[in-house]
C-alpha cells in the first residue's frame, strides 16, 4: 500500500491532498491484496502457521490479543474484504 509521508512544514493544505489523491490511485486492489498477502506471509513465517489455521483458532478465541495478533487477524480481515471486492458479481450476489 502506498505510504504517504509529508516532513515539510512548507506544504500547503492543497498540496498535501494533491499527494494523498496521487497516492490513493497507485493504492488499486491488486496493489493492496499484494502488499497484504506480503504482510500475512511474514507472520505465517514468524508463528510457522497458516492464515486460515491462525484465523480459526484466533475465532475460537486461542490466540490471545497481543499486538502481533490483532495485526494479523486485521491483515486477513482486509485481506478478505479485497477479494470481495475482486470478486466478479454473479447474478445471485448483485441483488445483495
């Protein structure tokens, strides 16, 4: 995902939005659902789990909330709701 980080105190009000509309369209769904799936292989590596093992025992309430948790259980989250999005609509979903 894109990361937007303004340091001057020279910036205008106009030219921060200019920055921030700039950088919300390199932010596609492809690009996001890229940088989440990097972001959920890290923690795959660091608990030598899986997402979906994680997230079902996370659900069940066996994970604990430490931060690294929580972090992973949003990344998911969004992940998912990314490939909703990408999702193509079928018929029986457009009227959802």
């Amino acid at each position: 995902m894109p990361k937007v980080t303004i340091r001057s105190k020279d910036v205008t009000t106009k030219g921060a939005r200019k920055i921030f509309r700039e950088a919300a369209k390199q932010a596609t769904p492809e690009v996001v659902l890229g940088e989440l799936l990097k972001e959920l292989k890290q923690f795959e590596q660091k608990f030598s789990m899986s997402t979906v093992e994680f997230y079902r025992q996370y659900c069940m309430g066996e994970m604990g909330d430490s931060r690294d948790v929580m972090r992973w259980a949003a990344f998911y989250e969004s992940y998912m709701n990314v490939v909703k999005t990408l999702m193509p609509k079928s018929p029986e979903n457009k009227k959802r």
